[in-house]
C-alpha cells in the first residue's frame, strides 16, 4: 500500500504504509470486533491455490483489483459452495455483490 491512496483505502493508516495488508487488515478488524476470528494468508491467490486457501471459509471476501484473482476466487467459491461477497469501484462508482453458488 502507498501513501497516495490511503483515502481510498479506509481500513489503513500512515502507520501501514509499509507493512503487509493482511497484516494491517486483521490488526484493524480484531480491533473493531475482538470476537471475530480471522485466519490470514499471506499467499497470492491462483487458480492453482484458490482451493486450498479457501478451505474451511465460512465466507470470502473479495475486494481485489485484477480480473485473474477475481475469476479464480469465484471459480473457487462456486467449487466449494462458499458464499462470496465481491466489491469493485470505478473512477467515481462502485458495486457490491452477494452470491452463494450451489457446486454443480
């Protein structure tokens, strides 16, 4: 993460600049909610990773920014029947959306 997009980034600080996001992400969710546990993993998602990394969800979170991540992270959910909750923006946009896809 860079300092000159923090303000789109509103999970980070200053202080984060620097440090993993997994890292910075799982301190400021812990902080805001102590009883929710979060397991990280500090991997690129790949087809070829997606199923294990998802092992054991309950949910997937996907705010990622390149078409290749997101394709495998739903290929992924959709294998496992996991929920997935996928954000995007667009210059001055943005769209959230929820799906929960039955394995075929």
């Amino acid at each position: 993460m860079a300092l000159s997009n923090l303000q789109r980034q509103i999970a980070f600080a200053e202080a984060d600049v620097g440090r993993p996001k997994v890292e910075a992400g799982e301190a400021r969710l812990t902080a805001l909610n102590a009883h929710v546990e979060i397991e990280t993993a500090p991997e690129r998602l790949t087809s070829d990773k997606a199923a294990w990394l998802l092992e054991g969800c309950d949910v997937v979170l996907d705010g990622t920014d390149d078409f290749a991540t997101r394709f495998a992270t739903n290929a992924a959910c959709v294998a496992a029947g996991v929920p997935l909750v996928s954000g995007a923006l667009g210059r001055w946009s943005g769209q959230v959306a929820a799906s929960r896809a039955r394995p075929c």
